[in-house]
C-alpha cells in the first residue's frame, strides 16, 4: 500500500505541472483548450526523440517547453487571427498535433528503458549520495521494510521543480503582463478600452500554457520509460479534475493559495484513482470512468453543498422573520392593553 500511495504522489507532483498549464487557460484566461491531449504527447515525443538520439536529457526536457509553447500560439493564432471559435481551434490543433507527433516520433512508440534520461541521472545522484538508503533505513525502523521505493530522488526533485514553477507562475501573473491577460480572462471589452492587444495577450498565456503541459509530457515519458502517441488521450479530464478538486478542498481566495490547490487536487486525484483500482471488480481499462466520475463529484459536491447552505440560510432568515413579527404582534397588543 505505502509503494501505491509514494507511487500516486509521485506521479501527481509531476502531472501537478499539467495541471498548472490547464488552470492558464481555462481559469486566467477562460479558454477550453483541448490542445493540451496533443501538446502532453509533443513534449514526451521531442524529448524521446532527442534521448533515443544521443541529446543530452535536461536538454531534451527544456525542448519540450519549446515545442509546447509553438502548440499553443498555434492554437491561439487559430483563434485570434483566423477568427475560428475557441472550442474548435483547440480540436483542430489537437487532431493537427496527432500527426505532427507521428511524424516527430517517426513511429508509435518510442521506448526509454535502456536510455540515459532525466531521472535515471537523478537517481545515480541520489544512490551515490547515499539519500535513498538513508530514507530506506527510516522506513525499516518503522517496519515498512517490504514497501521501499526504488528511489526518493525523483519524487524529491519533481517537488522542488514543481513548487519553483508554482512561484514563478505565481510572479508572472502579478506583473503588468500576467494582469492584463487575467483581465482578458475576465472582460476582453474591458481591457480592449484600455489600448491592450488581447490577440497577442491570448496567444501568449495559451503558449505558456501548453509550454508546462508539454513539459509535464516529457517528464512523465521519462518516469513510465516510453512515449506514445496515445497517452495524451484523456489529459483535459485529468487537468480539469486536478483544478476542480483542488478548487473545492483549498479554495481561490489568492493566486497563490489557487495554484498550490491545483498541486493538492492533482496529487489527490492520483491518489484516489489509485484506490480505486485496488478495488477488485475494477481494472486498469476502468481508469477514464473513475475520472469520469471523479470529475462529475468534484463538479457536483460543491454546488449541492451551496444549495444546502443556501436553503438553510433561507430557513434561517424566515425563522428570524418570524420572531420578529411575533415580537412585533406582542409589543402591540402589549400597548393596545396598557391604553385600555
């Protein structure tokens, strides 16, 4: 179970950075970008590429960013400049990418295993530095000697990188760059009155956008050994679940309490999606459904909890309202009594 759960978390801190790139587009800037099942495979195909060639894996990795952020100014040209609605800009550019991702790839699948990547680096790292034996050993003294990770390296590094990008995100849009496209996001006719270019705005936070959903890409091709044209069927929901279900447990007071929300929800959902399938009537082939009904409670749960909220304030206020009228009626005949 511990090797379950240290795996879920592992695996969520890296999808974290996803997560953030889908809370760009759909919450600051109020655009469904459906590139990002396209962009998730272009940066996890660029980087095998460039490992299975020789490249150097941080290189490869930073490419990533490259290839992600062209995905999205595609996408937004598409939008801003060709004049096609925002739904349908981001499936063009998705249905576009599958066959860009074939041609980067060369083939359907590109396997990792035997290759020099990002993590197998860190992991050397670590082992030679003796951290991993060094957590192991805190783990057998507390009777967990059968549910050692093979190494603490990676989830260590991805938490670092992870909350850098968190605090980086979280400086950019408090600069005049990052409020004006949050401002697009809210009204474009407003922050159009102000002489701001929202075409470039759009197109600029859509690349940043896909820029951290290829990035996350690559890193997960890393940490499974293999990218394929396929595993980024899906990315939307998994996104959209992390912001949701961070959303409902942290809240939005702030952009940074939000952004760190998006970190929990993603991390939670890997969590809960790996409960799941410990379940025994349930397999691996089940996952979409549990995102499906993950999603559908996360979006639900909220409001039913407002329209109780709601109902009991109400109930509140017409209980109030009575009392006072009943105080009211009691003052007055009180009066009529004294008078008499």
């Amino acid at each position: 179970m511990f090797t379950a759960i240290f795996g879920s978390f592992e695996a969520g801190i890296i999808y974290a950075i996803m997560a953030l790139g889908v809370y760009l587009s759909f919450r600051i800037l109020d655009f469904p970008d459906l590139t990002v099942d396209g962009s998730f495979v272009t940066g996890a195909a660029v980087t095998a590429v460039m490992i299975a060639g020789g490249a150097n894996p941080f290189y490869a990795t930073i490419m990533a960013l490259f290839a992600g952020f062209a995905a999205g100014c595609m996408t937004g040209l598409l939008h801003t400049f060709g004049k096609i609605n925002n739904l349908l800009s981001g499936i063009l550019m998705m249905i576009a990418l599958y066959s860009i991702n074939l041609r980067i790839m060369g083939r359907s699948n590109i396997p990792l295993l035997n290759a020099d990547t990002t993590f197998t680096k860190i992991r050397g790292v670590f082992d030679e530095a003796g951290i991993d034996s060094f957590f192991n050993g805190i783990l057998s003294t507390v009777g967990l000697s059968d549910s050692l990770p093979e190494t603490w390296g990676i989830l260590i590094v991805m938490i670092f990188v992870t909350f850098v990008i968190k605090f980086i995100t979280d400086w950019f849009l408090q600069t005049e760059i990052g409020l004006a496209i949050r401002a697009t996001g809210d009204n474009k006719r407003m922050i159009r009155s102000l002489s701001a270019n929202t075409s470039i705005l759009v197109v600029l936070g859509l690349g940043l956008s896909n820029a951290l959903v290829a990035f996350s890409g690559a890193l997960i091709a890393q940490q499974g050994g293999f990218a394929d044209v396929g595993m980024g069927i899906g990315m939307i929901v998994i996104g959209l679940a992390s912001v949701i279900i961070g959303e409902a447990l942290f809240g939005t007071k702030t952009i940074a309490r939000t952004t760190l929300a998006v970190i929990g929800g993603s991390i939670i959902y890997r969590i809960v999606v790996t409960l799941a399938l410990r379940v025994e009537f349930l397999d691996p082939g089940d996952m979409k459904l549990i995102t499906a009904i993950i999603v559908i409670i996360a979006l639900t749960t909220p409001k039913i909890i407002d329209s109780s909220k709601e109902k009991k304030r109400k109930a509140q206020k017409r209980t109030r309202m009575i009392q006072a009228s009943a105080q009211t009626r009691g003052e007055n005949h009180a009066a009529i009594k004294s008078d008499s």
